[in-house]
C-alpha cells in the first residue's frame, strides 16, 4: 500500500493551450451578477432529468475545455466519490479528514444547498464572491474556442466542474475530493485519474438514464476507477460488487471485508462509533451527526482517507475532524420550538433512513408534522411509503419553485390516496409556516422530499441563501 498525499506543490504556474484566433469573442465577467447571469445560459440537466431530449453521454466538451485550460485536473492527487446515497456526507467527512492532517483539501460538490458558490469549497468553506467570478471568468474567457472545437457551448455542470479543477489548480489546494453529479462513467467529473475511487453504494436512482437495471447503475458508476485507483467499496451486494471489482485498479476494500462498523451508539448529539480498516481499530469516535447510517458513511471516509495516506490515521485526528463535522440538509436540526429537521432524502431507500432515524431515536408521544415536496419523474408516492408517509399526524404537500417540481395540488392528491391527512400549500415557505402552527411549540416537523425543497426551507429558517 503506497501513500499518494505528498507535500504541498508550489503554486501552479498557468500552463494555458495557446489558442488560435477565433470569430467570437471571449466574454469577460466583472461582477458576481455577471458571472451567476452567465452561468445560467448554460443547459443545466438538473432542471431537466426525466425530460424527452436526452443527448447521447459524451466527455468532448469536457475534454476540449480542460485541454484549453491545460488540463489543471491533472495536477492534483484527487480522490473521486461516486454512489447512489451518502457520496455528499463522505465528501465532507473527507475532506475534514485530510484537513485535519494539516493539507489544504478543495472539493467539488453537486447540487448546492445555499449558494451556487457552494459547488467549490476549499476546507468545506464555499469560495467567496469575487473567488467565484474569477473562477468563471477563466472558463469564459475560453469558451469561445470550445465552441469552436465542438460545436456546442459548454453546459452548467461542466462549467462548474471545469472552475474548479482550475481554481484549486491555480490556489494549489494539496488534494481534490470531487463529487460526482450522477452516475460516474459519463459524469464530467470523470476527467480524472484518481488516486482513491469510492463507491458508496449502488442503488435505484436515475434509472431512466443509468439504468435500467442496477447492473447497469454499478458499471456506470464504477466507471470512475482507473488503473492506478485505490478503489474503496461500500456496495455489499455481491453481484454488484463483483462488477466493480473486475475493473483495473490498483487496490480495493470492500465493506465488511476489509472495512466496517464494529459498534454504533446513540449519543447525546450524535453517536458513538467504532470502526475497523485494513490498518486496525479506531474506538468511541463522537459523529456530531443523526442517524446510524451516518456512521458507515464515516467508516468508508475513514477508509478512503487511510488509502489516500497508505497508512492508519491516529483515532485522535479523525475525533478532531468529526467534531467539526457539519452536514447541511441531512436530517440537519435547524430549530428547537417547534423541532424542525430538514433532510435532502428523495429517492426511498434514502427516505426509509430518515424514517428510522426520526420515529426511533426521535421518537415522540405526538406524531411528527411532514413538510414534503418532490421532482418529477420520482415516483413520490414510493419516497413517501418508504418514509413511512401514514405515521405523522399531518403531510403538507408542497413544490419547490424549479422546473422539475411536480405542482402541489398534483403531489396532494397523489399522497391523498393513501389514506394519510394531506393539505396543500403551494410554496415551501408557505409550507413551513402552516407545519409551526400545526406542531406548535412541542411539535415535530420533517421537511424532506428534495434537496430544493431542502435548500428553500434553510433559507427561509436560517437565511442561507441569496
């Protein structure tokens, strides 16, 4: 087992294709409005999963815009981190782990919650305004050409994707955690050679597009191992596990065999875990987090993190970075009068994990209040049984002001038919005031179904976004 982290490299001198002249001209942003203007031109698939027009999957555009840029992805150790549920907890949990080891960590992340600026995050911090349009200046200013090697303008995600592999370049971070969008194999993401390929687990999600069958999910996301990739594998299905294992790699762990959960305990403001690697025990680390699943996504980071350095970590860093460890979104207390959670969880087998963390170890005598919202072309009906959708003592129906919303009188009548007390309110703030009154000071409130609905809710409680 070979460590990959080195020491910190100077910073990046601009090794920038020298281009040709070309009929457009380059547009340079001055402003954050500018740049969020800009960026909003672009295709942006989030808003459009499930629709008709689905272009065949390519990384031209994206291997043309990183070739531009001098393919600054190159240039940094990066750990990739791929799976169905939990790929954004064990982003941020390692990314707090190599940090706490004293190196300078960037990590790109998808959707946002907050800010657009939260896509790019150098120590889990979002860069700041002026860090942000830089970042897109530079892919503007080439755009022009990849057009012209292409055919086609750059869509959001790559723009995105591409910013950051130049911003943490030019900021010389010392590794990338890079999360990919969906899937893997096709994801823009995937212009790299990792040195650590984590896969956290295969599941039903974007079938329409991945699928059909997890199979097809599992080669898709295994796709982001390479020959010299330390793969750390959290799919325990056999057949599927089989799939990712007959990639080239270089090395691979999988859970239960080489890691795991040996001892998992509810805490006061946590839980209270043991793990396991390859390199030995790591006992009564404090997750500041709800939710027992929480503690494999800590495990497979832990794992990750000692195949990144080819060493075990000492159990007193890994406490340290776990006790700054924020998860926004997942099941993420924001208020205590009324108990408001929010939860990104939108497909079931994320729902069915929320539903054991709330009616288990927040169990109450009275039943909790949901706020739910949901994307098409999810089956909300299936997220809404697996959350055990009949066990809260009111569901508030709402949408989430995206394309992609299903509209909530629509959502409403769906849920309405199996047999829970359903009411209508059409925007999340609405939702969230009518769920207060409903609790009251006592109560209970859930607001789940998307990581939009998510993101609307924080802002209106804590006033996150802009």
């Amino acid at each position: 087992m070979t460590a990959v982290a080195s020491a910190r490299p100077p910073r990046r001198a601009r090794h920038r294709r020298k281009l040709a002249p070309t009929n457009q001209l380059p547009t340079h942003l001055a402003t954050y409005a500018e740049a969020t203007l800009w960026l909003q031109e672009h295709y942006n698939l989030e808003q459009h999963l499930g629709g008709s027009a689905a272009e065949p999957p390519s990384l031209q555009r994206m291997h043309a815009l990183m070739g531009m840029l001098g393919n600054p992805q190159r240039e940094i150790p990066a750990i990739h981190v791929t799976g169905t549920n939990g790929k954004g907890s064990t982003s941020r949990m390692l990314v707090g782990l190599i940090a706490a080891t004293g190196l300078d960590v960037g990590s790109y992340t998808s959707p946002h919650i907050d800010t657009v600026n939260d896509r790019i995050m150098i120590a889990n911090q979002a860069i700041d305004d002026v860090s942000f349009t830089q970042a897109l200046s530079e892919i503007a200013e080439v755009e022009p050409w990849v057009i012209e090697a292409t055919g086609e303008r750059p869509s959001y995600f790559e723009v995105m994707c591409a910013a950051a592999y130049n911003w943490f370049a030019a900021s010389a971070v010392d590794v990338n955690v890079i999360e990919v969008g969906m899937g893997g194999k096709w994801d823009a993401t995937n212009v790299i050679d990792a040195e650590v390929a984590v896969i956290t687990n295969i599941g039903p999600d974007h079938m329409e597009i991945i699928g059909p069958t997890l199979t097809d999910v599992a080669e898709e996301k295994s796709g982001i191992i390479s020959a010299q990739s330390h793969v750390i594998n959290g799919e325990t299905s056999e057949q599927l596990a089989e799939i990712i294992a007959g990639k080239q790699h270089r090395d691979i762990w999988h859970r239960h065999q080489h890691f795991d959960v040996l001892e998992n305990r509810l805490a006061v403001g946590g839980r209270l875990v043991d793990f396991v690697t390859p390199f030995g025990r790591h006992e009564e680390v404090f997750l500041p987090v709800n939710g027992a699943y929480q503690a494999q996504n800590a495990a497979t980071a832990v794992a990750a993190a000692e195949a990144f350095f080819g060493r075990q970590l000492d159990t007193a860093v890994i406490s340290e970075a776990f006790h700054q460890l924020e998860l926004p979104a997942r099941f993420e207390i924001v208020q205590r009068e009324p108990m408001i959670i929010i939860d990104g969880a939108h497909n079931p087998a994320a729902a069915s994990v929320v539903a054991e963390t709330l009616f288990e170890d927040f169990a109450t005598n009275e039943p909790p209040v949901l706020v739910i919202g949901a994307n098409k072309p999810r089956d909300p009906l299936e997220f809404f049984n697996a959350l055990r959708g009949p066990q809260f003592s009111r569901v508030i129906a709402t949408a989430a002001d995206w394309p992609r919303a299903i509209p909530a009188d629509e959502l409403g009548q769906t849920l309405k038919n199996s047999g829970a007390q359903v009411e209508v309110s059409p925007t999340v703030p609405e939702a969230i005031d009518q769920a207060i009154q409903l609790a009251g000071d006592g109560g209970t409130i859930l607001v789940a179904g998307s990581l939009y609905v998510a993101s609307e809710a924080r802002s209106q409680l804590l006033g996150t976004s802009r």
